[in-house]
C-alpha cells in the first residue's frame, strides 16, 4: 500500500511540472543513468579482474550478470564487452559519460579497435545511430560484395518425407547463380525429414563497406516474375541480368514519379506563378517545388533542440492556416512531418479541435510517431484562434492546417 501511494505522489509531482521543467528533469536523468552505467562499468573492470563471480558461485561474468544481477543477455553481453574494451582503452568511458557513444555502439565497435585508432574511431562513432555504427565498421573491415542468389522459399511440409538427393536437386535448380552447391554422395542415400519453413525475415539491409550494401528481401511470386520479365527486356543493356542493376533503374523511375507527383519536379517546369497570391486550398505545383527545395525534403520544424531530421510522411504546412486567410504561397509553405504538422494544429487551434477533426486511420501512425509535445513551439505559432474561428473550422470539415504531401 505504501508503494502505491508513493508512485501516485511521484505522478502527481511529474503532473505539476511545467513542460520546461520535465524537459530538464528528463536531460538530467538520463545524465545520471550514463553516469550509473559508467560507474558499474568500471566496477565490472574490477570484479572481473579479482574474478570475484567464481566466490559468487557463478562461472564466468556473464552468469553472474544474468543470475544474480538479473540483467538480461543483451544487457550483460554489452556491458561485459565495453568494460573490457574499457580496460583497454580508458577513453570509452568517457565517450560513454559524455554520451557520445551508447553500450550497443561500443561492443560492436570493440572488435575493431586498436591502440593506433581508438581515438579516432570513437570520435568518428559520435552520436550515430547503429546503421551509422555498422556503416563505419564496413570503413574500417571492408568485405567483398556478395553473389546475387534468388532461390524460392520452402512451403511447409504436411509431415510427408523425401531424400535427401531431391533436396538437393530442388536447391540446385533454385540457385540463380553459379553459387557452389555440393552434398556428399553417403548423406544423399539417406532419408531425411523435411522440416517447416522458418518465418519470413524482415527486409535487412547490412553494410558490407563504404559504397556497398547487403540487401536480403522476401519477394511473392507476383514480384519475383516482374523482376524476371524486366531482366529479360533489359539483356540488350544489361546481358547479364545483374539484380542489383535492375533495382537501381526500377528505384530511378520510382523516385522520378513520386517526386513529380508529390513535389511537382519535372525537367521543363510550365512558366512560374509562384509570386501569385492564388485562393483556395490548392497549392500550386510552382509552389511545391520552389517548397520542395527550400525546406531540403525535410521536415522544417526547429524546436530547442534543433530542426527535426524527419524525411517521411511529409505535408505541407501553412504557417498562417488557411482557415484564419493563410495563402499557398512560398512564404506561407513549409514541409512538416505529420507528428509536427498535428503538433502545431494542436497549439494553435487546440487539441479537442484536432482530435475532433482527426481521420480514423491517421490514429496509428501519430501513436507510433509520436506529437512532439515537448519541443518548443517555432516562433511563428500565432495566438490560438478564437472560438468563433475554431466553430467555422470544425462545420468546415477541416482543421485547416495542412495538405499531406
């Protein structure tokens, strides 16, 4: 009973702090928590030097972690790594302190340090993300590309058997390259029992070095003969058929058209009329584009901590709204991100306006991006609109405040 009611103060002070206040209360515990993580680090270093967890009745560090810190594998493999690599290389630890480098990003670059480029390395590693991590690992020990193999998925089996030697006749005749296929002739005699098909894999995308990716896909069998067919109307440019050729004139084109249709980029762009006032809720093409460009295909909400670095899920945003006389001209056009776009909707119009106006399906997305309600709002957010306008807006059918890219 105690606890409960000390969690029901402790949500009831966070409830009474204004947003300035929580902003900083949240930038301070996550110092601490760096700090805390830094401090178990270095004892780590320690424990495991005086092999303190075989006292404990544990094996190894990792079992003492596990066991009786109850931390979980992930989260004892990387403190366990970057203590080590801290033992070696002291400046870890204070990338880890300052927050430049997370545990992830330090035990994945530990296998790749040395007394010559530690340094080096971790001030390059600053504040990236782990594709950025994995990007700069590929820098340091680049691997060669890898061969192009398309091969179908098994289906489940109905618990029905077949030899081994079809097995591998089916997997031959599934390899699209000359990828080296070999079974030895005693387990060929042998039954073996066909197994369920593993689960799809999500699309990955791996680094291999600077200029070159891995990309692994699942594709259904609608996909895979447009891949095919355009193979076959390419050999004349393309004899041998490369994949990844395909796939970078198919992303071209697909880029080209969405670009055109969203933003208005075309080669030969029809006289500008951007400097026109125009009325109604369209944007002209003009606009788009001279928007497109300014804005860096990115959202251009800049809170306290800096410009949002959103490239999905653009719209475009009228500073004035057009429901107060906001015009679609270039002054009056920035792109935001939908999270952004409705954050600013609701600072100025309210969020039972918002909400109200709100479509069903949109509901997912903003849950998973979240509102933005801790940044600042940008110095243009005019005063909330009156009642009067707020009432015009809703028997409009519209909040008013943007159009989706």
């Amino acid at each position: 009973m105690e606890s409960i009611t000390r969690v029901a103060d402790d949500v009831a002070a966070l409830a009474a702090l204004s947003d300035d206040e929580l902003v900083e209360r949240v930038n301070d515990l996550a110092a601490c928590e760096r700090r805390a993580s830094v401090a178990l680090i270095r004892s780590l270093v320690e424990f495991d030097r005086r092999r303190l967890y075989l006292r404990e009745g544990c094996c190894s560090l990792f079992g003492y972690c596990t066991q009786v810190l109850h931390l979980s594998e992930g989260s004892a493999y990387n403190r366990i790594e970057t203590a080590r690599a801290a033992q070696r290389y002291p400046k870890v630890l204070e990338a880890l302190e300052r927050g430049d480098v997370t545990l992830t990003a330090v035990r994945l670059l530990a296998p790749h340090l040395t007394p010559a480029n530690h340094g080096e390395v971790l001030a390059a590693a600053r504040h990236r993300s782990k594709q950025g991590i994995q990007e700069l690992i590929a820098s340091l020990n680049p691997r060669p590309a890898v061969a192009t193999i398309i091969r179908r998925v098994p289906q489940p089996s109905n618990g029905h058997t077949t030899s081994a030697v079809d097995a591998v006749q089916e997997l031959r005749a599934s390899l699209t390259t000359t990828e080296a296929v070999s079974a030895s002739s005693s387990s060929a005699r042998q039954d073996v029992a066909v197994t369920r098909a593993p689960p799809l894999r999500a699309t990955v995308v791996t680094p291999l070095a600077p200029e070159l990716y891995k990309l692994q896909v699942t594709l259904p069998r609608e996909t895979h003969e447009k891949l095919r067919r355009a193979q076959a109307l390419a050999r004349h440019a393309l004899p041998g058929g490369d994949v990844a050729s395909i796939l970078d004139r198919a992303l071209t084109l697909l880029i080209d058209d969405l670009e055109r249709r969203r933003f208005a980029r075309v080669t030969s762009p029809q006289p500008s009329q951007a400097d026109s006032t125009p009325s109604g809720r369209h944007i002209p093409a003009a606009v788009r584009r001279a928007v497109w460009r300014r804005d860096q295909e990115r959202c251009a909400f800049v809170g306290r901590a800096g410009r949002c670095r959103e490239t999905a899920f653009l719209e475009f945003h009228h500073v004035t709204p057009y429901a107060t006389g906001g015009a679609a001209t270039v002054e009056n056009i920035q792109l935001r991100c939908r999270a952004h776009n409705q954050h600013e909707a609701r600072l100025f119009f309210g969020d039972p306006v918002v909400r109200e106006r709100q479509p069903a399906w949109r509901g997912s997305a903003r849950t998973r991006s979240g509102t933005g309600a801790l940044l600042a709002p940008a110095p243009h957010i005019p005063t909330p609109a009156p009642r009067r306008a707020r009432e015009s807006i809703l028997a409009a059918g519209s909040c008013g405040r943007c159009r989706s890219v």
